[in-house]
C-alpha cells in the first residue's frame, strides 16, 4: 500500500508543480460565474477553508448576504470559538498581567534582590521560586563550570535544604540532581494521581524539582501529567519550567483555534493580513510578552476601520516599538544626549484596562535617566522610520529618499516604553526627544514633541502612494499574486475617497469583476498555514491539542508569529511551491488522515456521513472517491487528477477482503486529494 501511495503522491507532486506554476490562467469555464461557483470562491478567499458543505449553506444564504455578515463580524455568533478559546488565559491578560503571572528573567532577578514581591497565591509562588531555583542553578552550573555568570552579581537564593522547606512548606526531600529514570519515575507516579492530588504532589516538590518537572519529556507523555487540571493548573505546571514558553505556546494556540473554529472567518483572515502587513516577532526578547495584546488590541480592533487608527495604534505599539528598535532612538541634539534640561517635562503614559494590585510592583520611576542609563543608548535609530514608509505605508517606490528616513526617525525619537520586559506600555518622552522643525516629503514638521509623529502618521496615512501600496497588497491576498493594475488604482480610489476606511475598500475588492473573473478561481496557492487549517477544516478534524500542530507549520517553514524580518511572510506561490515542501504536506496528510498528529482526531466515517456498514470495499472505492471530491473539493476535480486517484484506489485495494467496510478504504482517497493541485490552491 505505501508504495503504491507514494507513485500517486509523486504524480499529484509534479501535477501541481504544473499547476501552480500556470496558476492564475484562464479556468476551463469562461462563462460567468454561477451562484455555487461564486459561493465555493468566496468561501475559499474569505476564509481559511471551506468546512464540509459550508459552500451550500453559504449559496442558499445568499453569497452577497454572507459577504455583508462577514463585514460586520460582531453579529455573527461565534460563542463555540470562545468556549474553546477559556483554556488559554493569557489570551485574556494585559502584558503586565502575563508578565507578573509568568514571570521573565528580568522580574526573576528582581524577586530574587527583593526589589518585587513574590506573590503569596500557591501557583504563582511556585513558578517564581521554581524560576528563581532555575537562574540560581545556571549561576552555579556556570562557577563550577569556570565560566563567568551571565549576572557577575548574582547570589544563589537556595542556600540551603532548610531555607528552600521553610519557603516552600512541605517540600519533599528528594535529591535535586536525581537521574533520569527517578525522573521518569517521579512523573509515572505523578501522572496516575488524580488531578488535585497531583497538582499538591507537583506544589510539594523543591523548586529546582519544580524547574525541571516537564523538561525531556516526550509530548506523548505530557498530555497524561496534565489531564484534568484546571486550566490555570495546567499553565502552572507548564510554566515552572518554561514560563515564556507558556506565553508563547498560548499565543499560538489561539491563533490557530480561531483559524479553525470562528466562524467571523473574514475577520481572522483579515487579522492575519494585518498583523503580517505590521509584522512582528515574536522571539525577539519582550515582544514574547507583548504580542498577544498586540494582535489583540491593536490589530484586531481596526481592521474595519480607518487605516489611520490602525497604523497610529501600532506606531504606540509596546510590540512594535521594541520589535524595531524605536524605544532605544534618540536624538543626537536632545537633552539626554547633550545633556540639557529641557524646559518641560512631557510624559505621556498609556493607561489600560488593567491595574496593578498594590504592592505588585514599584511605583514607576519618572525620575531623569541616570548616566549608566544613557550609555545604553544607541542614538538615532532608523529601524522603524525605514519600514513605516518601505513596508507600513508608501512602499519602497512611494516616493520618499534617505533624508526624509532620517527625519522621521527624528520626529519619531522619544517615542519609548516603561519597562517593557516587564510589560510596560508607552511613553513620549521630552528628555529623547531630537529638537528643531524637521521636513518630511517636503512638509515642515514644527517642533511640537509627540504631536510631530501624529502629524507624519497622518501625512502617511492619506499618501496617494500609501493607498496604493495598501490597495495592491491587499489585491495580491485576496485576487492574484499579480492583480489587475485597474483594480488596484479602483480599490486605492475608494482608500482615498474613503479617508481609508478599510471595510469600504473591503467592499470595493469583493464587488470588484476581477475578484470573481474566472481566471481568478484558485489561482492562489495557499501558504503552509492556510493548508494546514484548510486540511484541519475540510476534513472535520476536532483538535483538543495544538502543539504537535505548531511542531508541523515549524516544519514547514511558517511557525506562527515566527517571521523574523519586518516584511512578513510572503503570499506568493512562488516562495512555497517547490517538491520537498509539497512533499511535506502530503506527509502532513498522511500523519493527519491516519490519526498520527496527537490532540488533531480525523473521522472517516463521519466525514463521509456513512450510514450503511454493509457497503463493502470491492463495490466502493470509486463511488467514495466520487463522494469525497464533492465534499473536499466540491466536485471540481481535473481530469487528471481524478484519474491518478483512481487508479491508485483500485491498486490499493485490488485482492482485498470484500467485507471490508467502505469506510476503511477512504482514508489514501483522502489523503491525496488534500494533497491534489485542486485543494493546494485556493
């Protein structure tokens, strides 16, 4: 069977190598659109994927009604994606909550001199300890070592068996530097407690056993140590050994859970577009911390408004204004750099929904930075300056030239944070800020501190090359990887018309010729991610667990929040069609189909709707192929391809038993349409 399988993976490989590299050609129907077609295109370019039968509700909806609730997102129902969404509660924190919860290194060092409490609630008192027993312990592998600490000042805070039992009441007594099979043995005796009986087994361990509990352990085996616990349970025991890793595994999480369960599906896909177009990283130091809310508050809310907002939002972005840099920039003739008072103080402190319980952290300090603090300083940064004109707005033909980089990156200095490894928000500071009237595309730009940078986001936002940069990009995503230059010059008329309302130039693209031309039906390839949630969607999976799903789109070349250059990932087919990656998403197919993804469960059965087990093998595999291009690929197959499936169906199954039930035999059917050129492209 698997060599049989692996001739029709090979044939389907070149096929859509073919495919892809003619895609966006003229589509065997030249005649318009019918209602069906044009529903199966809509739900194929406004979502991550069709779910089975989706594309006839949306047809006896009505394409343009389902259109018009999926630009009004907020009277669409989306309860079930929120219900799953409770298990991650980082999701629902402020940064400053998610840091004070997981704790960074930076605020470790703190507790560890005193300098911030350590909570007295048994959960977060454990991971600060457990975090505190980790750096300890580093500082100490270093000395023995005979290498210098990272923290040349740092003190062990675990002195002693008696002083880690009197900080941690009922510590058990068990050898810190215990081997590997006590380990395994500590976590099979662990994973057949009950839950609460657990979770005080793992509380009554020491704090260096608490920071090694779940490193080295197979993923096969975690899912047993955290079964029925509490969702903050969960995060607990996660986080006494990889706090950031939490963090950064919850933000995931829940960008795929939407992906695959919203039903506001134009809205994700929108936020996805957005946050890719403002791009950050996420492995980049406080940004692991900050780019939840950053999706969340930032992108997410204005992705129906008015670009203006929405760039102004991510230009005061803790994420972005750590990710590029700005919040190190400063003038080379202010204050800080000369030395001057200036004649007024300007701060400006960006106040949330959250506030610190008393006693959580120190008062902030407004006080003048000390000298050690102004040799940290770089200077003038041109970081974000260069991508907000190259990537946020104009393009890099818009217009704009080296000196007016410069000078916005002067208006743009003072721009900071508070604390941002501890999630601290923004701050304009007067003390950074580069004094004098500065020029931008030639405008004057008077001395005015933080009002300077609102009136060049503003100059920005209502450029005719910005509309035509946001106009083409946004083409490219949802028409062709080389749109029609009359669509785009009619989208950035209705940007510009609009003041940049981006749910009216939303409209403009889906009420567009070009949009629905025959040309354009799944002349798109999808990228990693939109596969992998496509296959997830269309094959009904239910996923209980992301992980091992992540552990596949990093194998592939797209972890999520994962780009490191400002510019993205890139929606080209180009940049993801080639044999080795094709070859892996029909491995991705296979793992996922025959149930070898843990926390991702695939039904055949249930998918086909099967009600009669009689059916056999012998009379079946064809008529379920039939049935399964209806239902993943809505019966729209080549000619070519329906032909290699065929053939591999009746080789696979040739001389089987005939009581084999048709359910049985769908599985490699399955498998290579979802790895067809047909469903590759959207």
């Amino acid at each position: 069977m698997k060599r049989v399988l692996a001739c029709g993976i090979m044939l389907l490989v070149a096929a859509l190598l073919t495919a892809a590299a003619t895609a966006g050609n003229k589509s065997k129907h030249s005649s318009a659109v019918d209602e069906h077609r044009r529903a199966v295109h809509a739900v194929e370019r406004l979502t991550f994927g069709p779910r089975p039968g989706e594309a006839d509700a949306v047809s006896a909806l009505g394409v343009d009604r389902w259109i018009d609730l999926q630009l009004h997102p907020e009277k669409i129902d989306d309860s079930n994606l929120q219900a799953r969404l409770t298990q991650y509660r980082t999701l629902r924190m402020s940064p400053r909550e998610i840091a004070y919860n997981f704790p960074p290194n930076p605020l470790l060092k703190a507790a560890m001199e005193g300098k911030v409490p350590i909570p007295n609630d048994p959960y977060r008192n454990a991971i600060y300890r457990a975090g505190m027993a980790r750096l300890n312990n580093k500082v100490e592998d270093q000395q023995a070592a005979g290498r210098p600490a990272t923290n040349p000042d740092a003190k062990p805070i675990l002195a002693s068996a008696s002083q880690t039992q009197s900080a941690s009441p009922g510590t058990a007594t068990v050898n810190d530097n215990q081997d590997r099979s006590e380990s395994r043995e500590l976590i099979d005796s662990l994973v057949n407690l009950a839950p609460d009986a657990r979770m005080r087994r793992i509380l009554s361990l020491s704090p260096s056993e608490q920071s090694e509990l779940t490193k080295g352990i197979q993923h096969g085996r975690k899912p047993g140590l955290l079964v029925g616990l509490t969702p903050e349970q969960r995060e607990t025991v996660v986080a006494l050994s990889r706090p950031q890793g939490l963090v950064n595994y919850e933000a995931q999480s829940g960008k795929l859970i939407r992906a695959i369960y919203s039903d506001r599906q134009l809205e994700e896909v929108l936020t996805d577009f957005w946050f890719n177009h403002f791009n950050v990283y996420l492995n980049k130091g406080a940004d692991r911390y900050l780019v939840t809310a950053y999706e969340r508050d930032v992108i997410r809310p204005h992705i129906f408004g008015k670009f203006q907002d929405l760039l102004m939002a991510t230009a005061q972005s803790p994420a972005m204004l750590f990710y590029l840099d700005n919040w190190q920039s400063e003038g080379p003739n202010s204050p800080a750099a000369t030395g001057k008072v200036p004649q007024k103080q300007n701060v400006h402190w960006a106040r949330g929904p959250f506030r610190p319980h008393p006693g959580m952290y120190p008062p902030p300090k407004q006080q003048q930075p000390n000298a050690a603090r102004q040799r940290q300083r770089s200077g003038l940064n041109e970081n974000y300056a260069r991508e907000l004109m190259e990537l946020h707005t104009l393009g890099v033909d818009g217009g704009y030239t080296q000196k007016d980089v410069t000078e916005v990156a002067k208006v743009f200095t003072g721009w900071t944070l508070q604390d941002p490894r501890e999630g601290g928000g923004f701050v304009f500071r007067e003390r950074l800020h580069e004094p004098g009237t500065k020029v931008v595309l030639g405008y004057k730009i008077k001395e005015s501190g933080e009002k300077e940078g609102l009136q060049v986001l503003h100059i920005l936002a209502h450029h005719p090359s910005t509309a035509h940069f946001i106009s083409l990009k946004l083409a490219q995503r949802f028409v062709s990887d080389n749109p029609p230059p009359e669509l785009v010059n009619q989208i950035a008329k209705t940007f510009l018309k609009s003041d940049g309302d981006l749910r009216e130039v939303m409209r403009t693209l889906l009420g567009s010729q070009q949009f629905w031309a025959p040309e354009t039906y799944r002349a798109k390839v999808k990228t990693p991610f939109e596969f992998v949630v496509s296959a997830v969607r269309a094959t009904d999976s239910d996923v209980t667990e992301t992980f091992p799903l992540l552990q596949k789109l990093n194998a592939m070349g797209m972890p999520i929040y994962g780009m490191q250059p400002p510019t993205g990932y890139s929606t080209n087919a180009e940049t993801w069609v080639n044999s080795a990656a094709l070859l892996d998403r029909m491995n991705f197919a296979l793992a996922l189909v025959n149930n070898k993804i843990p926390g991702t469960h695939f039904d055949s059965a249930k998918l086909l709707g099967q009600t009669q087990p009689g059916t056999t093998a012998a009379a079946a595999p064809l008529a379920t192929q039939t049935t399964l291009e209806r239902i993943l690929l809505e019966g729209e197959v080549s000619a070519q391809t329906h032909s290699t499936i065929a053939q591999q169906v009746r080789a696979d199954y040739e001389g089987k038993p005939p009581a084999v039930p048709a359910s049985a035999t769908s599985n490699n059917t399955v498998v290579l349409l979802i790895g067809s050129p047909e469903f590759q492209r959207r």
